[in-house]
C-alpha cells in the first residue's frame, strides 16, 4: 500500500544505472528516503529541488519504493534565491529526524520558497524566520523578548546566547549582542546592517549544536559566489 503525501527533493545521486536514491521532506512523512527506479532513462522534467510534487510511495524499512510523483508547482530559483534554497535543504539534511512528521516547517520551508520567488521579498527575515522555525521544532528555539530568567529583554542592556538556555544577561563586550539589536530581530527589522550581521552571527551560535563542525557546503558555494565575503 502507497503513501500519498506532498514534497520536496533535498537532494538526489545516482543509484546504479537508471535509478536515484532521493532524501524529501514531506508535509505528513517528514524526512524520508525513497528509491526513484529507472528515472534516469525516462524523459521528461527531473525530480527537481524547490518544486512541489505529490509523491505516492511504499514499501517496508527505512528506505521506500518512490511509485509516482505529480508536480504541482515549478519553481526555477536562480542567483541568490538559488543559493539561500540550497542553504535552507542542507540545514533540513542535516538535521530533522527521518519519519517525524513536521507540518509547520514543512508549511514555513514551503512559504520560503514561494517568497523567494519575488524579487521585492525581504530575504533576510524570511531566511531567518525560516531558521527560528527549524529550531522551535526540533526543540531549540529560545525567546528573544525574555532572556533565560525571564525577564523582558531591554533595548539598553547586553546578552549573550547559551545553547540550551537561550539569551543571558551580560557585560558589554565584543562577543555580547545589543538589546536592541535583539529586538529588532524579534521584529524581523532587519534595514541596519548591524541587526542583520547579528541575526546571522545568532542563528550560526543557535544552529551550530545541530550542525556540527563540518562545513556547510552551500554556505561555502555561496561564500566563494560572492567573491570570499
């Protein structure tokens, strides 16, 4: 009996002759792994990345027979749109669980790459509001208008992130963020450059108990497009 559930393609490689080994992200499946067989020698658009398909698929163990997938919507990114798409499927790789169904990523993952589409989109907050999703449903999200006592942040005051705990009262120093800057990244205002370096310099210390110490390749692609910044 076949499964029937909306998805994405994070990543694909060659499997034997024809065939594809597939890692989705499925609203109701969560991450799985499926056996696309033969779809190299059919003709036709690929199992691309960032378009939505409807996949039916079975089988027992970990790894499921893919039998069909519809594509519901196509969606050609390009440039930096491209490189922030492949960013958001390696952090999804590398760390949602397979088999645990995340419907509300699943829906913030797939408003991500609907946004991105538009060129007058604010792609920081949607990149970082993105990110603070995959924390809060893999058990990692912290508060940014209360520090870890619960007391309400303030614009004047100084913290800095503890994994596990979140934001901490602090003195001022080079590795502590401003009160202000935190508010505004609770706001999602991100039009000083400084708000915006901090946001990417807090999700990089909250998302880096997930990742590991092994690059991003992505972060690195994107890295070397704009020249080593």
């Amino acid at each position: 009996m076949s499964a029937i559930d909306l998805g994405y393609v994070l990543h694909a490689r060659p499997w034997r002759e024809t065939s594809t080994l597939l890692t989705v992200f499925c609203r109701e499946a969560g991450r799985a792994a499926l056996l696309a067989k033969g779809v190299r020698r059919r003709r036709g658009r690929a199992l691309e990345p960032f378009c939505l398909f409807e996949f039916a698929f079975g089988g027992r163990g970990e790894l499921k027979t893919l039998r069909s997938a519809e594509i519901l919507e196509v969606r050609p990114l390009a440039g930096e749109p491209l490189f922030l798409g492949l960013y958001a499927n390696e952090l999804l790789v590398r760390t949602v669980r397979e088999g645990q169904s995340y419907p509300p990523l699943f829906d913030r993952y797939h408003h991500f790459l609907r946004a991105l589409e538009d060129p007058t989109a604010d792609r920081e907050a949607l990149l970082r509001s993105f990110e603070f999703c995959l924390l809060e449903q893999l058990g990692y999200g912290f508060s940014l208008e209360v520090d870890a006592e619960g007391r309400a942040l303030v614009a004047e005051g100084w913290y800095r992130f503890e994994p596990q705990r979140g934001l901490v009262a602090a003195f001022r120093t080079e590795s502590a963020f401003p009160g202000r800057h935190l508010l505004a990244i609770a706001a999602m205002d991100f039009r000083e450059s400084e708000v915006r370096r901090a946001a990417k310099r807090l999700l990089r210390q909250a998302l880096a108990p997930l990742l590991g110490t092994r690059p991003l390749v992505s972060r690195e692609l994107y890295r070397a497009l704009r020249g080593g910044a």
